[in-house]
C-alpha cells in the first residue's frame, strides 16, 4: 500500500440513495412471488418444495469507509408454503453498490446460524449480475453454527439476478453443501420472480433534505406574502397574433 495513500477522508455522498443505487435501483420497494422453487436435500434424495416469498428492499443512507463510498438496499425476505403461514425461510441483510468500482455486496444471515457475504461486479445499467461468496475467502465468505458445520457444511453460495422489462425481478441461487454421509456436494437451490406490491421509503438524509427544500419554499413565499420580498417569476413571452392583411398591427 501506497504510505501517502489517504484511508480516512470521507467522500461528500448525495443524499438521495435511490438516485445511486446502479443496477440494484430496480430492485428497491416490496416485493411478491408466488412460484418460488426450492430443491433440498433429504435422507431419501433431492426434495422440490414451492414457496411463497415477501421480499422488501428499502435505501438507506450512504455509507463510507474512509473514502469508500456505498449506497445499499436494506432487505428483509419472508417465505412460507402456499396456503401456510408458518415461516419457511427467513433471512436479513443488505445489497450494497459502490459507484467507484462497479462492486456488488450482498450480505445475508439466516435465523438458523447461518451468515455469508457475496460479491459481484456489474455496470451501472445492468440488467443481470452474479454474486459469489466462496468458504475462506478473503473479501467474501461463509460462517455457519457447529452443527451446519458437522452436517450440512456450506462450500460455496451464487445468486444471478436478472432484471426484467416489465418491472419485475428474479433470481436463481445455488448453496453448494457438504451433507454429511454423502460423497458428492449437493446442490441446493433456489428460484423465484418477484413482482412489485409497493413502493420504497427514500433514506432518512434524503427525506430530510426534502423537508429544507420544502421549508426554504414555504419560508419564500410566507416572505413575498409579508411584502418582505418578491419570488422571481421566469418570463413569460407574450403571445404572437397573426398579421390582418389591411389592418394595422395595433389594431389586429
């Protein structure tokens, strides 16, 4: 590392995080799928289950590192079997983009004693992109509780999402494990398109900034009303009237 190299100055970050979110903007809001497919292992062989999923993506305020700057979805995921609604799946985290360098991170952890963390690259107007998190990595990784480790050992997580021109979203995830007894991995995996249900909440500082914006108007016009002072009004032109062939201009 550069010893002149700045690791501590913090970049000044927009406020508006939906405004920078690079491909993961289309993902921001509340979600649905009903046709989710989950393929898992079992003592008898593979086992397809379909699942039901809430999925809600909400901004939060950038974040920094020193000069690292990120902007990120926060991200709760709810699953249950049709027509149940005992919990399935459950899992927390954040989806984050760093505009600098392309990067994607997406942090998960599960109710189960289960944590990860993948990474990707992708441009700002893409409309697929994989994320990886790979067993001692050094900027990705997984971490799982005793007995995940001694029976159901993780090896490596992907996700590919794929963006859609009708406004939805989907993704295919597999969990490559090491399930005690068996000789080969087992390749678990998941599947499901997620449709639109709501809209997203902008970030704290960005509603915030909203609000002075609105009250510096507000303030404005309570002033100009108070005969303190005048709000500009951008010219208007006037009207052109057609020409009257005979008749003055003044007169037309």
């Amino acid at each position: 590392m550069n010893p002149t190299e700045d690791i501590y100055t913090e970049p000044n970050a927009d406020p508006d995080t939906l405004a920078n979110l690079g491909p993961l903007r289309a993902m921001a809001g509340i979600w649905e799928g009903s046709r989710g497919v989950d393929v898992k292992p079992k003592r008898e062989g593979p086992k397809t289950q379909v699942y039901v999923e809430r999925y809600e993506l909400q901004p939060i305020d950038p974040q920094t590192n020193g000069p690292q700057l990120l902007y990120g979805l926060r991200y709760h995921t709810y699953i249950h079997k049709p027509g149940l609604t005992k919990m399935y799946h459950d899992q927390v985290g954040y989806w984050l983009w760093e505009p600098a360098t392309g990067a994607l991170v997406q942090t998960l952890s599960i109710p189960r004693g289960l944590t990860a963390m993948a990474t990707g690259q992708a441009a700002p107007d893409a409309r697929s992109f994989r994320l990886e998190a790979v067993r001692g990595g050094d900027t990705n990784g997984i971490l799982a509780n005793p007995f995940l480790e001694h029976a159901f050992k993780t090896l490596r997580y992907t996700i590919d999402v794929t963006l859609h021109d009708d406004g939805s979203w989907s993704y295919e995830q597999t969990t490559l494990l090491d399930v005690r007894g068996k000789p080969e991995p087992f390749a678990h995996t998941d599947r499901n398109t997620l449709r639109k249900i709501g809209e997203p909440t902008p970030n704290p500082t960005a509603q915030a900034a909203l609000a002075e914006a609105a009250g510096s108007v507000a303030s404005a016009v309570a002033a100009a009303e108070a005969g303190d002072t005048m709000i500009p009004i951008p010219p208007v032109e006037a009207s052109v009237k057609p020409a009257v062939p005979g008749v003055p201009d003044a007169l037309a």
